[in-house]
C-alpha cells in the first residue's frame, strides 16, 4: 500500500495568501516592521490592493492591522510565515547549490514553494544539508548534470 501523504507544511488558502504571509515575515525579520508600502513595492503590486489583502488577513487572524501604523502578525500568521521562508529558503539553497542562475532558482522556488507536503521539505532539507557536508558529492552531481545536459 503507498505511503499516506502528510499533511502539507502551512498551505493556508491560496498561492498569494502564503506569498504575503512570507513577505510579511520578512520584513518584520529585517528591518522590525511591515508597511503596506514596503509589502507593495517587494511584491510589485500597488499598494491598494495590499491593503485589501491585509485587511482580509486581519478578519482571518493572521495579522492585526492599524492604519497608519503598519501589520503585525499574530502567532498563528507568524508560524506560517516562518513556514513559508523555510520552504523557500531550503529550495533556493538546495537549487543554488547545483549553480543554477538566480532567475531559474527564484521562480522555480516561487512555483514549489506552494506545493510541498511536510514530508518533502524534510527530504530536501537532509538532501541539502548531505550535499553542504559532501562537497565532493556535489561535484559529483553537478559533473553528472552537465554531462546529461551536453
């Protein structure tokens, strides 16, 4: 019988719910605070439509929202967020590692990063920690990717 899939790591409702959710968490981790101006220009959307997503993020709990004042998370918005920046950073590791350009890593990332059961991330975490560890090994690899792409 196959293995039941586990239960995925904080998939909340949507692609984009999750994508703000990490950018939220982003920020408040580098700078200390989230505004919609500086949510809107990483995102490179207006600022509008950022407050329409914030303010519907705050009526689902996710983050408490003050005009004028900014977004903060709340601790369940804060563990998703924390969630999503992992998933994203273990796959931008993982696919960097190999050498693949910036722009390949960051929209494969982007398509992934939505789509990954717990389970796997813990996969591609030991994957990607091993390969740190063996460098040789990942010559190894990186040698048998160039070969099969010649």
């Amino acid at each position: 019988m196959p293995a039941k899939r586990q239960e995925t790591t904080a998939h909340v409702h949507s692609p984009a719910i999750e994508d703000y959710l990490e950018q939220i968490h982003n920020l408040i981790e580098g700078k200390g605070y989230a505004r919609v101006v500086d949510i809107a220009k990483n995102l490179g959307i207006s600022q509008a439509s950022v407050t329409n997503m914030i303010q519907k993020l705050d009526a689902e709990g996710f983050v408490i929202y003050e005009r004028y004042r900014g977004v903060v998370m709340t601790d369940s918005g804060r563990k998703i967020g924390q969630e999503i920046a992992r998933r994203h950073e273990v796959l931008t590791r993982l696919l960097a590692s190999f050498g693949l350009d910036a722009k390949t890593v960051h929209e494969d990332v982007e398509g992934m990063e939505h789509h990954m059961s717990r389970q796997t991330l813990e996969v591609l975490t030991l994957l990607m920690e091993e390969l740190e560890g063996n460098l040789e090994l990942l010559k190894k690899l990186k040698r048998k990717l160039s070969k099969n792409a010649a």
